[in-house]
C-alpha cells in the first residue's frame, strides 16, 4: 500500500516537467509551429533556474531567472522559424544542439567545472509548488483555447493563417507569442528539473524530456487537458522506473539499464499504436506570408 | 458612364499593382453606387482581383486612391477596411475545418455580439483613423486588437443571439455548433456571408462565389444576394461567367489586361458585347458544332455498367449501356453528382472493384475490363479529367514535365529508360505554340498559369496523342470564354478526324452545342437520350430533374 501512494505521489511529481513542457509545446503548435525545440528550451531553463536560486537564495526568482533563459532561446528559435523562414524541424535540432552545448559551457564559465551547478540546499529547493502550478498552467491553457479571443486567434494561425489575415488580426503576430510562450512554460519545466526533482543543473538533465513532452502533446490530440493526462502516463511509466530498479528476475537483478528503458519504450508505443487518427493543425510547420509578400 | 452627382459607396481612382515583372492593375478606376449588385467582369487574371483584394486591404496599391462614401481611405490592413463596412468573401474560403460555424463568424469581431451595446461612441477617433473619415454607426472597431480583447471572453451567446437575428432577418440560418468541415459548401458560403453581416459590412465583394456551387445552390446564393441588395447592402460580384453578370447585377464593369475596358448598364448591354470586351476581339460564345460528316466503328461501348457505393449505399451506377461511335461526339448530360464521376472512373480503372462492380467496357473493339489505366490510355483514349489540379497536372512542376506526363513511355521521349529531353523540348514549344498556352514559358510550374492555360496545356497534351477516343470532363469548367471557344473547337476538330468523343458536363450549353447525341444521367442511370435536332432545354432539364 504503502508502495502504491508512493508510487503516485512519484508519477505525479514526474509528469510535473513534463506537462509545463506539453502545454508550451501546445501553444506553439496550435499557432502553427512545430516545437521539437522543447528540448533544449527545458535545458536553458533547468540551467536557468539552477544557477538563479544559486545566487538569489530563492526558488521562485530561480524559476524565474528559468523561464526568461528559456524565453531568450525560444526568442531565437523564433526568429530563424518566422522571418527567416528557417525549416522548422531543422532549426528545432539546431537549437537543441546548441542548448545541449551551451549549458555546460555556462557552468564552466560561472563555477569553474563543466556539466553542473552547485547543490542547492534543501529550503531553498521547491517542495511541492510547482505541482499545483502545472495544473494552473493546464486549467488557464484549456480556458485560454476554448474561451477567450487569444485563444481563437492562436488555433486559426495554425489551421487556417489565410483566414486570420482576412479578419484582420496578423497571423505571424500571434506566432511570434504563441513561441515565446512555449520558451516560458518549456523553461518552467525545466526549472523544476533542477529545483524540485533534484538539487542541482547537470549536463544534458532533460534527458529527452521535451521529446516525451512532444510525443504527449501528439497523443493527446494538440488538447490542453488530454496532452496533460498522457504527461501524467508517461511520468507513470518514469515513476515505475524508479521502483523496479533493482528488481530480481529468477536470482539475477535485472539491469539497470532495461529498466530506464520504461518511458521511451511506452512514449514509443504511444505514438505507434495511437498518432495514426490524430489530426495535426493543418497549417502546422508551415510558413505564412501575408497576401502582400506573396505575390 | 455612370451619372455624376449621384452618390458613391466605392471608389477607385488609378489603382496601379505590380507583381515581379507583371502588372496586375494599371490605373484600375471603377465607382460603384449604393445599394447596387455591380458585376465585374472579365478573364482569369484580368485583374479583378487583385483590384478586390486591394479594396479589402489584403494588398497594398503602389499608387492610385481608394474612397469609400467619399473619404479617401489608406488601409494598413484589412481590419481598416472592415471598419469601413467592406466585407469580402474570397474564392478560397476563409473558413478553419475543425471550428464550429459560430467561431469562424466571430473570429476578428469577438464580443461584437454583447447585447445591443455599442463598444464605440466615445472613443471612436481611435488611432491610425484617416483624418476626415467618420466612424460609420456600428462599426466594428476599427483599431488593432488590443491585449484587453484578447484575453476577455468571446462571449459566444451573445454572438449567438446577434446571429440569430440576423438569420431571421436575411433568412440564412445555419447550424452554428456544426465544425465547418461537416458543412456542405453552399452552406460554407452562406457562413461567409453571415460573417460580413456580422462584422457589419455593408459592401460586400463575393469573389468567383459560383465556382464551386451546384445550379441550385448558384440560384439561393442569386436570391439572397438580391435580398440583401434590397436592404441597402451594395454587393460587388466578380465572376468571368457571362450567364451570371446578366443574369443578377445592375451594372457591370468589364476588365481586361489589369485595366477597366468597358462599363454598362446590365439591362442595356448582351453578352456578346461584354465577350468581345473581355477577349478584346470578336469571340464566337456558343461554338455550334455541325452535324457529324461520318461515324464509324464504335470507339466505346459500355454494357451493363454497374458501380457500387460506399458501404452499402445503392449503386453509384446502375445497369448503364451507351456506346460512341468515331466520329461523333456523345454528351453526359446531368446535374453533378448522378454518377457521371463514378462513369468516368470505371471507363478508367475497370480492374479495380470499387471502380467497377459489373459490366463490360470495351474501347475500340477491345475488351478492358482487365486492363491497367496505361494499356488501356495506349489504345488511343486521350482524357481531360474533371479535376485538373489533381488528376491533370502536376502544379509544382514545370510545364515541360507536365507536357509528358501519360507520354514518358512513348518511342518519341523514351530512350532505354532516359527521357530524350531534346525531343521533349522541341514537341512541348510546338504544342504550346500551336495551344496558345501563355506565358509560352516551358521551365514556369503549370501551377502558376491561369485556369484557361492550364486546361489548354491539358488539352495541348492529350490531343498530341491523336485519339481514338477522347473523354472530355468539364472541358470547360472554370476557363474563360476565349479559352472556352478555343476548346470547344479543338473538341469539334477531334471529331472530325476521326475520334469519338465522350464529353461528360454540367454545362447544358456546351452538350447542347457540341453533342450529336445526348444521355441524361439521373441518379446513376441513363434516363433519356436525344439525338441532335430533338435537343430541347426544357426536356433535357426535367430528365436532369428525374422527371
């Protein structure tokens, strides 16, 4: 019994980084960007928050400091996907590549060593906030889609920008926050990375996170809510991880690399068993031009 | 000319556009009054259009004037002209699939619908309004979204509620929380055109609105937008279909070559006045074919067709028998959707059980029903499909490569396995020469060219193979008049030399003037056959009609 409330007081803990990054990547989305640069915006925002409550003593301007370092790398990602019409999977690589790189980097030039930061104490690490606030991010994004103008706007930029044009509102506008916004959550996400499920910012701590979260956001249909309940299977399957390590089989301990294999092996299924009747915006990864750039 | 004086609800003075290298409008003036249905007229890419989208503020002019009620306007973007009370609807709907018909009315006029209360009044010299302008009463606001809307509440049951009566007072109602996608597309229309009632247009632009509608849903369309004339709403309806113009506007302005040409009153010019206007020299408007000289050996015959429906529904096609003679051209008459496609698909791709339950297909002389699309297409069966974009042509591709396609076996381009680009080169200038298809440009992508070109690229193709059977689907469909005669001649010129024709369309005309025989299709059978000199519109239209 015991085992089981702690198996899901674990999973829901898990899913946290996960569901900030989910609805980041949602946002971006919808608008009609694809975001495989979750990734290395969780990193700069793990980094971030890290070295923030480092040096502020507190959690909360940390993930702070963590979700305008993602912000800053989504600005880039932006930029080369927007107005220079970079292809998006590609930029998206790119900006991974360079946050898998620059993070380390940082850290050997802040603290002397490369690939972490120093330990964070235990009161000034997060205990169990940013639990409650992934749900406040769900709940706003789930209102934000379905109630409100913004959210109206976003979902035509990613389905139909043409028809956003003609009723006046700019679509690349929208595409252009819809990103930052993405860069702020992923950030977030990666802010409790390193704040509330460890203590400190290590070389490469995503771990593919943000491709999980990616792969949710797919499963749950670009939908606020679903997207955040798949992040809540995969963070499941991370939990259980966790617990069987060190399970025998038949005398010999299973090794521990099998077990890690869990969550990608279930985001795999996932995606193989359910992606064939999603349906993905249909402007998705593609470039707008106004009517006047067009021609 | 239009009388001085009276008072004007748009104006455009020396509307000039470049694009690259071509000038889509050069001095575009045009007026049009009040309460009015004003036709523009005119082929593809005779600037229409681009004068329109300009109008509605999507491109910006490099000189020339827009006035609306006698203001002169600059619009940044559409929102400024939406707050003008121009509304438009565009060839292409702007419409979001998955978004229920409500939304994709609100979208850009969210909280317009909140109970009656104007949002406006005071603060109604907003930012960026062109000096002199008056804000018009009920506008929609016309400065940029600001973040307070957008974070507020779409309000949907008070858009609802403003909807509704507006339905009632026009008579469009449509179901609102259906996804648009499940909307058929004469309803879509009828969402567009609730839209710009919402925003509060009162000139509204309709942009080749028939192009994609049944005769029945062309006629509703007609009627509202009558109704909506006669409530004081001004109504600018750009189409190249002559039948339309004369039908249902008032005046009509005729454009050729990004230049306004010519300017009437509907009821004091004739069709062939506004023709000759749009192709700038005479053009023959109903080609008649004359009787067929000599028909030979059958070059189709079908016997007992049968196709049938997706799950389970009754046959598309049911026990249909007809053949074609060389020589002689057979019309499918009938309204869009009583099988003809499914006809045209068995003809086609006999082996596949989908495409043909039962029956027997033989094209000159030979068995097909176990023959793949290419052997049958090497008998000699030259097609022009009903779809061009999807099934005729390959838009991203350069009309060189597109003059090949169905020929990448032929002896003429084929070496080992190499196509000869040489020979490719030479044939494909020759064809596009002698088609006049223009620009006469073979490395452009076909995809760029007009309408009436890309058909004339088609035709140009498959007529290079000298059928001796030629299945012609909606020759015609959305090409202008000149391309229209040029077509029909060619079809006529086919038959002469010898290939039978089976020419399926829903233009009653162009059976009745090219066809020496003519089948009704009604819900997948053959409900009446006339032979030339019996044709009779009337008939024709009541057996189209299952009468």
């Amino acid at each position: 019994m015991a085992m089981i409330s702690q198996l899901l007081a674990s999973t829901l803990r898990l899913s946290t980084p996960l569901i900030f990054a989910a609805m980041g990547g949602m946002l971006s989305e919808r608008s009609g960007v694809i975001n495989i640069a979750l990734e290395g915006l969780m990193l700069m925002g793990a980094l971030g928050a890290a070295v923030g409550t480092v040096a502020t003593h507190s959690p909360w301007l940390g993930l702070l400091i963590g979700m305008g370092a993602g912000l800053a790398m989504a600005f880039i990602y932006a930029l080369l996907v927007i107005p220079f019409r970079a292809n998006q999977i590609v930029a998206g690589m790119a900006i991974n590549m360079l946050a898998l790189g620059l993070t380390p980097f940082l850290c050997k030039m802040l603290y002397g060593v490369t690939g972490s930061t120093p330990q964070i104490s235990y009161p000034e690490q997060f205990h169990s906030a940013p639990l409650y606030l992934a749900w406040i991010v769900v709940g706003l994004c789930w209102y934000l889609m379905k109630f409100t103008p913004a959210g109206l706007w976003l979902g035509f930029a990613g389905e139909h920008p043409e028809a956003l044009e003609a009723a006046g509102i700019p679509a690349n506008r929208i595409r252009w926050l819809a990103v930052l916004a993405s860069g702020v959550l992923a950030g977030a996400g990666g802010a409790t990375l390193s704040t509330f499920l460890s203590s400190s910012f290590a070389r490469n701590m995503a771990a593919g996170r943000g491709f999980m979260a990616l792969a949710a956001l797919i499963f749950g249909k670009w939908r606020p809510i679903p997207a955040a309940l798949a992040c809540v299977l995969f963070g499941f399957a991370d939990a259980a991880q966790i617990q069987l390590q060190g399970v025998k089989f038949r005398g010999a301990e299973v090794p521990v690399q099998f077990i890690q294999i869990l969550p990608y092996l279930v985001t795999i299924l996932v995606l193989a068993g359910f992606v064939g009747r999603a349906r993905a915006p249909k402007a998705l990864g593609k470039h707008f031009s106004t009517a006047n750039e067009r021609e | 000319m239009i009388s001085s004086g009276s008072e004007v609800a748009v104006e455009l003075r020396g509307i000039t556009k470049q694009f690259g290298s071509v000038l889509a409008n050069a001095g575009v003036d045009l007026r049009v009054e009040p309460g009015t249905i004003q036709g523009l007229i005119g082929e593809n890419g005779a600037g229409k259009s681009t004068a329109m989208k300009i109008l509605y503020g999507l491109y910006r002019p490099d000189s020339g004037h827009i006035l609306i009620r006698g203001q002169p306007q600059v619009w940044s973007s559409p929102r400024d002209a939406i707050a003008q009370g121009i509304g438009m609807v565009h060839q292409h709907f702007m419409l979001a699939g998955p978004y229920s018909a409500l939304d994709n009315i609100i979208l850009g006029a969210e909280g317009e619908g909140r109970g009656g209360r104007e949002r406006r009044g005071s603060r109604v010299e907003g930012r960026g309004q062109p000096s002199g302008a008056m804000r018009r009463e009920g506008a929609p606001d016309p400065r940029p979204p600001t973040l307070v809307r957008a974070w507020g509440i779409l309000g949907r049951k008070h858009a609802r509620e403003r909807l509704e009566a507006l339905a009632a007072q026009y008579r469009l109602s449509v179901d609102w929380e259906a996804p648009i996608e499940q909307l058929p597309v004469g309803i879509q229309q009828r969402v567009e055109i609730l839209k710009l009632l919402y925003h509060r247009a009162d000139v509204l632009i309709l942009d080749e609105p028939t192009a994609v509608l049944t005769p029945q849903e062309t006629n509703d369309l007609f009627a509202n937008l009558k109704k909506l004339r006669d409530e004081g709403k001004t109504i600018i309806f750009v189409t190249h279909k002559l039948k339309e113009v004369m039908a249902f506007t008032d005046r009509v302005t005729v454009f050729r070559g990004g230049s306004v040409v010519g300017e009437a009153l509907t009821s004091q010019t004739s069709p062939q006045e506004l023709a000759d206007l749009m192709v700038g020299r005479k053009v023959v408007l109903n080609v008649q074919a004359p009787p067929t000289q000599a028909t030979g050996k059958a070059a189709l015959e079908v016997e007992a067709l049968v196709v049938s429906g997706t799950r389970g529904a009754t046959h598309r096609v049911s026990n249909v028998t007809f053949s074609v003679r060389s020589g002689e051209i057979v019309g499918i008459a009938g309204v869009e959707g009583n099988g003809q496609s499914e006809l045209l698909q068995a003809l086609l791709h006999p082996r596949e059980p989908q495409c043909r339950k039962a029956g027997r297909i033989s094209i000159t002389g030979m068995d097909v029903t176990q023959m793949t699309a290419r052997e049958i297409r090497n008998l000699g069966v030259s097609l022009i499909p009903e779809d061009r974009l999807h099934e005729g042509l390959l838009p991203e591709w350069p009309l060189r490569d597109n003059f090949l396609l169905g020929l990448q076996h032929s002896a003429a381009f084929n070496r080992a396995g190499f196509i000869c680009s040489s020979n490719l080169q030479a044939a494909a200038a020759k064809a596009v020469n002698e088609y006049d298809v223009r620009p006469a440009n073979l490395a452009l992508s076909a995809g760029n060219l007009s309408g009436g070109n890309q058909q004339k690229l088609i035709v140009a193709r498959e007529f290079e193979r000298r059928p001796k059977l030629l299945i012609a689907a909606q020759p015609t469909r959305g090409v202008d008049v000149g391309a229209t005669e040029f077509i029909h001649r060619r079809i006529i010129k086919a038959r002469d030399e010898g290939a039978g024709v089976l020419l399926v369309s829903s233009e009653l005309e162009e059976i009745m003037a090219l066809s020496d025989r003519i089948l009704v299709m009604y819900e997948g059978r053959i409900a009446g056959e006339f032979a030339k000199g019996n044709f009779s519109e009337s008939l024709l239209g009541l057996r189209m009609g299952g009468g």
